[in-house]
C-alpha cells in the first residue's frame, strides 16, 4: 500500500497569495485537506477534484472538533496511505498548535513534513504599514500569546513591560484592555504606541492606532475585533507612511460583480489586486444559440470573408472553440482580418495568436463601424459573430458597404443557480456592499429579476456602468447609474471606482 504522509503547511497571513511555493504543491498534492478558519479559503480551489475537504475551524473557544480528535483523524488518514495537507494560518509552528500535532505524528512513525509559511505576527503586520524591526526603533520583536486565560501564569509581565524590542500579541483581541492595562500597570509608558490589524492582508483589513491608555476604547469605536494582531512599540510610528495595502485605490471597497461566472475571476483579479473585496454574484450565463450549426458551417470556408468581427470575448472564444473542433488552427484565419471592439476581445483574440488587424478608438458598435467603413472593400464579404442580443446596427451600418453576415451565436441567459441570493440581499440591506458592477444590459435586467421585490435595495448602493447601452438600461429600470465607465471595459468600470478619494469605512 502507498505510504501516507502529512505536510504542515503554512498559509501565510490572510492573502491567498501569499502562501509559499511549496505549500501550494503540498495543497494540489493532497488527498485529504484538513483546514481552519484562518487558511484562506480561497486555496481550496487548488485543491485537485477528488480531495476530501475537512474544515475544522476554530470559533474563539467554540472549537468543532477537538484538537485530539483532528489528531486522530489526520494520523487516521496518513495510514489508509493518504497525502494529507494540514493547512494552518500564517506559520503552522507560531501558535496554533502545530508542534503538538507534529509531535503527535512523530510518536506514531507517521511521516510528515513542515511547510513553513508567513506568520500573520510579522506579515500581517506589515500590511498594517508596521516592520516589526526597524534600525532606529526596534533591534528585537517577542511574540506573544494574548490568550491569557489558560497562559497567564507563563507571562512574566513584569519582564515582558520592560522589554526595548516590539511586543506582538496574537490571539489578544479578547484581551485587549487586561493586556494594555498590565503593560501600563508594570510601568511601561501609557503612551507607548499600539496599533492592531484586524484580518491583515484580506480584502477585510482593518487597522487602528493609539497609544497604551487608549487603545482599547479607539479599537471599540472602530469595531475592531478578532482576528487582531496587536503590536506594542515605536515601530507603530511608521504606520502611515508605510501603509501601502490600505492606501491602495480599491482599498476597503466592496464591490458586486455580476458577469457571468466564466468571466467574473479577471474582473474579481483586478479589483483583488488593487485592494478591493469582490463579491461573485453571475447573474448571467453564457449559452450558445442555434446560430452555431451557420457557424460551422461557414467555419470550413472562413478564408471566404475579407473580415471577422468579434465584440467580445465571448464570441472569440467560442468561434475558436469550433475552429478548433473542426480539425483546424488559428493558420486558417492566415488571410482573414479580423476587427473587434474592446481591448479584452482584443487580448482574448492574442491566446489564439492572432492579432486584431482592427480596434476602434471607442468600444462602441458605432466607431467600428466607421473605422471598417475606411478598410473593407466591397467585394469583401464580413463575417460577425456575436450575441444574441445585439443591436442591428452594425450588421445594418455594413450591409451599405458589402454582404454581411450577422450570425447571433450565443446569449445572455439568466443564471438560475442563484444560491448566494440571500446573502447578498442581507448584505445590501445592510449597507455593506458599496458598488454593484454592470457590464452589460443583460447583467441589469437579470439582477433585477433575481432581486425581485428587493430591487429597491439597488437604490442603497452605488451602480457602476460600463457604457452607454447599459446605462440607458439602467435608467430604464427606473435607478440611477452612479457612474459611468469612461473606457467601456472592465478596466473602465475599475477606474471609475478608484476614481473616488479614500476608502468608505
Ligand atoms: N499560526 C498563525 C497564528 C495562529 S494563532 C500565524 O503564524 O499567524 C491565531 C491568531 O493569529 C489570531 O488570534 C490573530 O491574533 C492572529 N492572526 C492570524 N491571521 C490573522 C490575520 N489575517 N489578521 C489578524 N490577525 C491574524
């Protein structure tokens, strides 16, 4: 029988991103992934299709399993011959109690290996704009359990308030004021500087800073709880200035994306990277139309038409798709031009190694036209393939120059799997989404549809248009569009977002 083993692996600090190379190997190796509250959930979907996913996350004290029985269960696995990944937050031997389940498996001959990660004490830290040394400030950093209530005979407090270097407190939020109330009452300055970072490095983040005697009341007003990383010392000064995760453009801003699944990750990607939390909510779905048997058949003669005209990446992909299938490559487009409106049609068009001969200035309909109008010749004959949808008005606008065809080869349908509905519901009502992105005339009338009596709750949140053609929609719905993407793209619905000054927490 195949040997088990079990990988320790780190996740690092909060960001998905942020585990290590290795540790991702040990998650896509898994058979088994054992994780907490803390291991970004967001690793999971690397995980490869047949791995059994067991959470078993900690709420405060409120465990749902105890640690004897993940004990078990881990060694359990290992010796039905199974690789099982235990993921931790930050680094499995900073708290959390990877080194007893190390041990565990040591005494049982079980073979396990360590995946070091990023602990939330040093890189949580830092995007709370906080190095936890610095040359001028501090020469030495201690890391310390906030837990008091099973620990406090460990702590010498007497010791830890006279200490120069940077105190961090983990798993000390629930604490909070015994902690600054000790340090205070052994005869640390009151006005020593402490910051706390609330769900450091995620879309989430929170920070606050203060000083020793105030701390506790500033974290309160903020409604800054656990998971907190609380940093006592000089180095707190440099917050502001190092702050370079919250002073990101998306910073603090929770935005609904509504495009159809397939497409919703590079948009989530975006707003992700500029700091932003995205909330997938495909109100849509791609489905191909009858126009797919015109498609193929065209497909074997494609060299036949002058020009391909592409409006979205929808369509290019799914053209490609039935190239392909046909037994051909993208040589077959050798003499073909090929034109498409918007810059990501354009991109989506590169993976197949071909190069746009034609973006209009304006990803509108009406500047293709034009720009065609100088290009195509008419004995040329066009050949557009797009949605369903569309507006007649560049097959019309083409037809005065040469023959035209206008295959309609997919649609916008409404998603019926709709099982986050409620929660976003709850989350517009309560004010916690800031934007609800619209990419498409489709997306509008779908979301209404889905939100049913509760659309008047669009009206509590801000609606971000990606052009014209979806505004009007929007309006039409008797809403109003808070602003409207000046490039009409995705990247144009982002910037129109970041536009805004500060964060709205
Ligand atoms: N092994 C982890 C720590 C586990 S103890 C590590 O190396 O980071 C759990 C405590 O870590 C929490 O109570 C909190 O104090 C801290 N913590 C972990 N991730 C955090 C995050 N993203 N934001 C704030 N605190 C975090």
């Amino acid at each position: 029988m195949k040997k088990g083993k079990v990988y320790l692996t780190g996740a690092g600090p909060g960001d998905e991103k942020l585990i290590t190379v290795r540790g991702l190997e040990t998650i896509i190796q898994a058979d088994v992934l054992v994780y907490d509250r803390l291991a970004g959930e967001g690793l999971l979907r690397h995980a490869s299709k047949d791995c059994e996913l067991i959470y078993v996350g900690k709420v405060s004290r409120n465990h749902t399993k105890t640690q004897d029985e993940i004990n078990q269960m881990i060694c359990e696995k290992a010796c039905q011959g199974k690789i099982v990944t235990r993921l931790k937050g930050g680094d499995p031997y900073v708290f959390g109690r990877g080194g007893e389940e190390g041990e565990y498996l040591a005494d049982r001959g079980i073979e396990f290996e360590v995946v070091p990660g990023i602990t939330s004490a040093i890189g949580g830290l830092a995007y709370g704009g906080i190095p936890i040394t610095h040359r001028d400030h501090a020469s030495s950093f201690h890391v310390i359990t906030g837990h008091l209530k099973d620990e406090e005979e460990e702590l010498d407090w007497d010791v830890l308030s006279r200490l120069k270097g940077t105190l961090v407190f983990l798993m000390g939020m629930g604490q909070l004021e015994q902690i600054a109330l000790k340090l205070i009452e052994k005869g640390m300055d009151k006005k020593t500087p402490v910051a706390i970072v609330n769900w450091a490095s995620t879309p989430m983040q929170k920070s606050v800073r203060g000083e020793l005697d105030n701390i506790y009341f500033k974290a309160k007003e903020k409604n800054i709880g656990s998971p907190g990383i609380i940093v006592v010392g000089d180095v707190v000064k440099l917050k502001d200035k190092l702050n370079f995760f919250e002073s990101k453009p998306l910073f603090g801003k929770r935005i609904l994306v509504t495009r159809a699944r397939e497409q919703s990750s590079l948009l989530s990607q975006k707003i992700k990277s500029l700091g932003g939390q995205s909330l997938e909510f495909p109100v849509i779905k791609i489905r191909e139309t009858k126009a797919i048997a015109e498609l193929k058949d065209r497909i074997p003669n494609i060299e036949d038409y002058g020009w391909l005209v592409f409006t979205s990446q929808n369509g290019v992909k799914i053209f490609f798709k039935y190239l392909f299938e046909a037994g051909y490559d993208s040589r077959k487009l050798g003499g073909v031009k090929v034109a498409v409106i918007g810059k990501a049609t354009g991109q989506e068009l590169e993976k197949y190694n071909i190069k746009p001969d034609l973006i209009p200035e304006s990803f509108v309909a009406e500047s293709l036209a034009h720009a065609l109008y100088e290009r195509v010749r008419p004995e040329e004959k066009i050949l557009i393939a797009r949605a369903e949808n569309a507006r007649d008005f560049l097959a019309k606008e083409l037809s005065k120059l040469c023959t035209v065809e206008d295959l309609r080869i997919y649609e916008a349908v409404k998603e019926e799997t709709n099982d986050k509905r409620e929660d976003i519901i709850k989350k517009l009502a309560a004010n916690e989404i800031d934007y609800v992105t619209f990419t498409s005339s489709s997306t509008v009338k779908n979301l209404i549809e889905i939100l049913g009596d509760e659309k008047y709750l669009l009206e509590k949140t801000k609606l971000v248009s990606i052009g014209p053609i979806t505004s009007r929609t929007i309006a039409e719905n008797g809403l109003a569009v808070w602003r409207e993407a000046k490039t009409f793209d995705t990247d144009g619905v982002i910037e129109a977002i970041a536009a805004t000054q500060g964060g709205n927490r």
